[in-house]
C-alpha cells in the first residue's frame, strides 16, 4: 500500500487525513480487513503530525470506518452493507424462489457492470483482471474447489471495480456476501453438473476479453450469459439430485418389499 496514501496539501488537518481515508475505503481501494499502516508510517506519508493522525484514526474508528486489533494495529472495518436484515436472509435461505429471484436480479445488475467496466477500465484495471483470470486458470488446472469459488467471487468484484460506479460497486458487494454467507449454494449444486467448470470458466473468459477488448456490448451479453447458465444449469443439478433421491429411495423400498413380502404383481 506504498502509494495509496499521498501527503495531505494544505492545513494538515484531522479533517484532510480522515477525508482522504474516507475515498479509500468508499472507491474499494481499501476494503473491509485491510490492515492501515502502523502509526508513524502513515504520519509520514500523509506528512502529518502524530497527534493529528491520532484524532483522525479516532474519528474514523468512531464512525465505525475503521477498527483497533489490541497488538494487532488499525484495519478497515466490515463496510460493507446488508441487503436484507437478518430475518430476510434466514426467509430467503429457506425458500427455493428467492434464490431465482437472486440470480434474476445478478444477471440484469452484472450486464451494467460488465457494460461500464469495458467503457472505463484502466490499464491497471486489466493489470488486475489478468492476475485473476491467470489466478482462475491455475485453480482449474488443479481442480481446487475452495480456490475456484473464491476467485470466482473475486473475479465479479474486480469487474465491478472497473466499472468505477461506487453505488454498483457497494451494492454487489453486499449481494456477494450471500454468497459468502452461505445463503446460496448454488456453486456446489453447478459443480455437480458435467462439464460445468469447463463451462463457466469458459464464460468468464468471455467477460474478460470483452472488457479488455473495450466492447460494452459483448461484455454486457457475456454477462447475461453467464448468469443465464448458471441459472439453468443450476436448475438441472437440484432436479437431478431429486431424481437421485427418488431413484435411491424406490430401491430401498422395493429391496425391502422382496426381501420381506411374498413376490405380486405390483403396479
């Protein structure tokens, strides 16, 4: 974090130190667990007092921007917001259309994203984009799941960045965070489907060259795509999976029945 942080210009006030920390954190450039450097490294680069670094961190950790670690020094606090309370969420997990409803509402906000960020991203952006998507590759050569899952998560949000829209970047970080939550496992249920991580490597592929080729459009219909995909092929896994449920359990039944009932004719 050697060059985020640049010297505050005129007074050196609290107010300058907090101001600058504040688009940090609300432009993605710190995010939520980020540890701030210790004390006097950042008086220095802000060319500040320590006093007044002191109040400025106070203020920020008071409005709840921020958090103190006992021996563990200052980091960004989790900023990001709930979509829904806590009752919402648990209703949600509960009920099969909403996580429809979830992907429905992903594939409309993510074509916006998608669109924006061929328009805007720099070529720090891609710099970026190209780690993740090399990142991505690996994780599928060695069929790490827990790597692939979260890379993946990583890979929507580093799109969302590009997209320089900070309402969109918050809001799908929130949604995101379903996900994380455990909200929707709809991942699990997609790797179970034949061919599916080919398949969606495939279509963040496509997301990527679109954004770095700089068209709006086929990076706004990759996007689409692959929530569509996702979305169908998500729909097959939990009917297979209640084919296999049903199938297991015909066979025990009817296993038990010759096992234990004179053979007729059964219908």
């Amino acid at each position: 974090m050697s060059d985020i942080f640049s010297r505050i210009e005129h007074s050196r006030t609290a107010d300058e130190v907090v101001q600058q920390i504040e688009s940090l954190i609300l432009e993605g450039v710190l995010r939520t667990g980020d540890r701030l450097p210790g004390e006097r490294e950042l008086a220095r680069r802000f060319e500040v007092s320590r006093p007044i670094l002191r109040d400025a961190l106070k203020a920020l950790e008071g409005r709840g921007l921020l958090t103190t670690r006992p021996g563990g020094g200052t980091h960004v606090a989790d900023v990001i917001g709930q979509l829904f309370t806590k009752p919402v969420t648990d209703l949600i997990s509960m009920h099969r259309k909403a996580a429809t409803d979830y992907l429905e509402y992903r594939r409309e906000i993510e074509a916006v994203a998608a669109e924006y960020a061929a328009r805007r991203a720099t070529s720090d952006d891609l710099a970026l984009l190209d780690r993740i998507m090399a990142r991505m590759d690996e994780a599928h050569r060695t069929s790490n799941f827990d790597d692939e899952a979260e890379i993946d998560v990583e890979f929507h949000h580093a799109i969302c960045e590009c997209a320089h829209n900070i309402i969109l970047l918050h809001t799908l970080r929130s949604c995101y965070r379903l996900l994380s939550e455990g909200v929707f496992q709809n991942r699990l249920l997609v790797f179970n489907v034949p061919g599916a991580r080919e398949a969606l490597l495939s279509q963040h592929r496509a997301i990527y060259e679109a954004v770095k080729a700089g068209d709006p459009a086929a990076a706004r219909q990759a996007a689409m795509d692959h929530i569509t995909h996702v979305e169908r092929t998500m729909a097959e896994a939990e009917r297979s999976g209640d084919w296999q449920r049903v199938s297991r359990l015909r066979l025990m039944q009817r296993s038990e029945a010759g096992d234990s009932e004179p053979a007729r004719k059964r219908f």
